[in-house]
C-alpha cells in the first residue's frame, strides 16, 4: 500500500457511525481527593454531546469503580484480593454511575448505566439480549455508560480489565470505532518512559507478534490495563471489523482533540464488520434445529433477503431465541445458516404466517423476521 493509500484509509472519530470510547481508572478518578475528575468529565461530557449532535452514536466504557471506593474502605494497598476488589466495587459503582449520569446530564444527555460480565458477551442468548438493550438505548438518544459486573464476576469468568469488555462491546453492537483512552498517546516500539529512542507507531495495518511483543509488563499500582491488555483487545475489535485507537485520555477535551487530530495509533480492522459477524455464524456454532423454507423462501434467501415467518414450512429442533439453525430448502438441502430470532415453539406456531400475525399469535410483538439477513448466512 502507498504512503498516500495508508494515510487516506485512517479513521477519523468525527465521521465514526457508533464509537466506542473506553475511560480508565487512573483517567476518571483523582485517587487523592478519592472522587472522579469531576471537570475533566464534564469536558468529556460536552465533548460527547458535540459528537453525537453530528449523528454519531456513542458508548462510554467507564472503570473507576474499584478506585473511587479504596479510601472509603481503607483499601489502600496496592494488591486487593478479589473479594476486597467486589465489595469495592459495589461501594464505588454506585458514585461512578451518579458522575456520569450528573456529567453526562448537565449537556442534555441521558446516560444509562449496564453492568456486564464476560458471559453476557459470551452466551448467545444473553449477548443477544445486551446487544438489544444496548441497541435500544442508543435508538433513545441515550448514552450507555458501560463497567464489568465487578460484583458478581468470579476470577475465571472475570475480564478484570475494560480493554477486552469495551473491545468485546465494540464486537457485539458492531461499532465502527474504538478508542481506548490512555495516560500514553499510542504504541510505541519500546517504552517511551524508559527508552528516549522509542518512536511512536501511527497505524498497526494488522496485528503480528512483534506487535504483541510491544505488549510489555503490566504497570504497577491501581489500573489492571497497561499496554498488553490493549493490545489484546486490539486483537478482539478489529478481527470483528472494527478500527481501534489508542489515544491520550490526560488532556482537556480529550475527544474533541482526536477529532481535531491529535496524535495517536489507530488499529485498522482486518476484515469488515459484517463478513466477521457471518463468519462467526457460519463457522462457531453448531445448529440447533432446522428450518424448511418453501421454494419462494429459497430464492429471496438467495437474493440477500430476510427469512420471515410467512416461508416457513417446517421447524425441527429445540432450540433458543439467538441459536443456530440450518436453513434447509424445499428439497432438503441445506441453503443457509443463521441465527434465529424466536425459540423453536414460538417458531413453529408463528411457522406460514405474516408477520403482521405475529402478536395475536404469540400475545407479543416480537421481530417481523424468523432470520434477520444480518444473522443470516448463505451456505
Ligand atoms: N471494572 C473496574 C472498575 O471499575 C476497572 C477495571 C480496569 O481497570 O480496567 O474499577
């Protein structure tokens, strides 16, 4: 690729369709007042609304919990155990929620806080029903204000860090955009802090292992990120299609000045969104039942269509709202694969209907679509 060709692909937050923007600990919380940065959020705030007023739609990922509580609990070594880390948690979430919900509010937005664990982003049908909520708040206007479940996330199911939540978020409500931010304006080839010749990287087209080997230790004291954990989570977004930035978070107007330019590394995604999402269809789940179409299904299955419920013949399995299921066609052969908006019986009780039928049916009014062609791939 030409210098001209690398520079004009690089991706500016200002044109992001939904971003996601990840705040650590040691950026929103003053560890010696014991309280969040209370002005410094307020421009991240103001920041916010500037963006969103030009259509962009913003999820904040926000740590601090942990930190905000320490001092009230006398938890100030540097090591806590995991129980000290959930208590803490569960007295320091409650202020994180009340800043951002304050600082978010003082420029017209409505923040709207979600506690997450690694099996929310994990299990399918509770993943389905995060990324539903997550699209439904955003479809308001809100601002999802998003930490890990510290509470009741055990050690091995616990991400411990935002840098893999935010990317995993960024991966299920498909964002074009991450941006961590940082106390460092990007990757450098060594540690700037120790090596005056370390040189800052602009843009990582793809991630290799001497890129993790830029990975380092992990830093001492409160954050649990440090740059491995970025570069972890660089790995997760932009394998699902999503750019992903490292950025300066200690600085005013920390949005407003990447939008304006300033100085970080920008991750470019390997694949785009949606080919990664079908991959994922295709290729890591086993189906659970299988869906006969009627042969005019099967032709605007074949023409990038939906499946709705109206082409349904058949429904053999049991399965979950949000599994897999083959799609087969009349004859039998198997034409699709997808993920299935209505468990197996509401399936085959809505099976040969409109969907405008749907609700009298079920009592409820769930998606027009049994396959959304999102959640469809052909085979
Ligand atoms: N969830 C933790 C908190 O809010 C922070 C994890 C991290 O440091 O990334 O305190």
């Amino acid at each position: 690729m030409s210098a001209a060709a690398t520079l004009a692909a690089v991706p500016s937050v200002a044109k992001a369709r939904r971003l996601v923007i990840k705040l650590g600990s040691a950026l929103v919380v003053d560890p010696d007042a014991a309280a969040t940065r209370t002005g410094w959020l307020d421009e991240v705030a103001e920041d916010i609304a500037a963006l969103q007023r030009t259509g962009v739609e913003i999820i904040v990922v926000s740590s601090g919990a942990i930190a905000l509580a320490r001092r009230t609990l006398n938890l100030t070594q540097p090591r806590l155990r995991l129980e000290e880390k959930q208590a803490a948690a569960a007295v320091g979430q409650i202020r994180l929620a009340q800043a951002w919900s304050e600082a978010l509010s003082a420029h017209g937005l409505t923040a709207a806080q979600l506690l997450l664990t690694m099996e929310d982003t994990e299990d399918r049908r509770r993943y389905l029903n995060a990324r539903a909520t997550l699209t439904t708040l955003l479809g308001l206007g809100c601002v999802p204000v998003i930490n890990e479940n510290d509470t009741v996330a055990t050690a091995e199911i616990r991400f411990g860090d935002n840098d893999r939540l935010a990317a995993r978020v960024a991966e299920m409500v498909q964002a074009d955009q991450l941006v961590l931010f940082s106390d460092i304006d990007g990757l450098y080839t060594a540690d700037p802090r120790r090596d005056p010749a370390a040189q800052h990287i602009p843009i990582v087209a793809g991630m290799t292992t001497e890129i993790d080997a830029m990975g380092g230790e992990p830093p001492p004291g409160y954050s649990s990120g440090g740059m491995r954990t970025k570069l972890v989570a660089a790995r997760i977004a932009t394998g699902a299609g999503c750019a992903m930035a490292i950025a300066l978070g200690h600085r005013p107007h920390p949005v407003r000045a990447l939008v304006e330019g300033a100085r970080c590394t920008w991750f470019m995604p390997t694949i785009d969104g949606r080919s990664a999402r079908k991959r994922w269809i295709a290729g890591s789940l086993s189906p659970l039942g299988t869906v006969t179409v009627d042969a005019g299904a099967a032709r605007a299955l074949a023409g990038g269509r939906s499946l709705l419920p109206a082409g349904v013949a058949g429904v053999a399995g049991e399965f979950s709202r949000g599994d897999a299921v083959r799609v087969q066609g009349p004859g039998g052969l198997e034409v699709a694969r997808g993920l299935s908006a209505y468990n197996s019986e509401d399936a085959r009780r809505i099976m040969g209907h409109r969907s405008e039928e749907i609700e009298a049916i079920l009592g409820w009014r769930g998606r027009d679509e049994l396959i959304h062609r999102d959640d469809l791939v052909l085979v």
